[in-house]
C-alpha cells in the first residue's frame, strides 16, 4: 500500500498544479456554480471518457487523462462547495482555495487507505473502464440525491460520494500511468 500511496500523492499533485493555475487564471469564478452544475460538469467529463474508451475515433486532442484530472479537480471543487455554500461573487484567493483542496485532498485520501485496507486494494484488479462506469453509476446517485434535495433513507450522503468519484479517478489514472510505463 506504500506504493499506491505515492502514487496517489503524485496525482493528485498533478491535479493541484494544474488547479492552482487555472486559479492564476481564471480566480475562483468556479464558486458561483451550484452543487447540480459540478455533477453536470463532472457527468460530461466521465460520459467523454466512456466514449473514448468505446470510439476509435477522437475529435478533440485530449486523453481520458485529462478528463480524469478534470473529475478530479471538480469533485474537490463540489467538496468544497458543500462546506462554504454557493458564493454570488469569486471569493476566495488562490491561497485560500489551496488551503481547502489540501483539506479534502487529504480527507479523500485518508478515506482511501481505509477502504484499501478493508479491501485490499481489490481496485487494482479492475479496468479502467470499470472504474470509469463506477464513477458514472455515482455520478447518477448523486444526481438522485441533488433531485431529492438532498434526502435519503439509508445511503450516504454527497460528499461520500464524491470522494469515492475522486478515489476511483485516482485509481484510474494509476492504471493508465502503469500501462504507460
């Protein structure tokens, strides 16, 4: 498990470096979407990856990868979102914002060590596109949630389920690094 754990930090290293820029960018315009737009967002990125790995013919020069990274980035987004509410204006600076995709960075990861251990990093002997359809499947879940405003009966909540997409996307980009290498 050391090795997913390394892994695991250097992705979502990646990932933080590229929302740090985009941060540099674009600031944190990002907070005036609500909760159904992030799952929207996060929903095309995982419905273009499914037809990546399903169509042999790519239109736009971006890799699942990028999508993954994309997923990424925007559940740490949603996670972020949950806790601070909806802003009408940019309000938080790009240290801030750090501070806080550290925070849920680090509580999904915290949450993927113990599902590894309890699982034993089952993860590893699946597909990419399974992984993939798993993250659909929650993305759904979490779309039923929002519908319901946000009551269940027996199911976890949101922000479960965005760190499960988070992990999983995690998990995703390992394989495709390993099949690179």
């Amino acid at each position: 498990m050391q090795q997913t754990s390394e892994q695991y930090d250097a992705i979502i290293q990646r990932c933080r470096e590229l929302f740090i820029k985009k941060m540099k960018d674009y600031g944190s315009a990002w907070r005036i979407l609500r909760l159904p737009s992030l799952t929207d967002q996060i929903f095309i990125k995982a419905q273009r990856i499914r037809s990546l790995q399903q169509n042999e013919v790519r239109k736009v020069d971006e890799d699942e990868k990028s999508e993954f990274i994309g997923i990424i980035n925007y559940a740490i987004m949603a996670l972020i979102q949950i806790e601070k509410g909806v802003s009408e204006q940019p309000d938080l600076n790009t240290e801030e914002a750090s501070v806080l995709y550290d925070q849920y960075a680090g509580a999904t990861k915290s949450l993927m060590e113990d599902k590894n251990h309890d699982y034993g990093e089952a993860w590893r002997e699946m597909r990419v596109s399974s992984l993939t359809d798993l993250i659909l499947q929650k993305l759904l879940r979490v779309k039923q949630i929002e519908d319901n405003k946000g009551v269940t009966l027996v199911s976890e909540g949101i922000s479960a389920n965005y760190q499960d997409i988070i992990n999983y996307a995690v998990f995703a980009m390992i394989h495709l690094e390993e099949e690179n290498s």
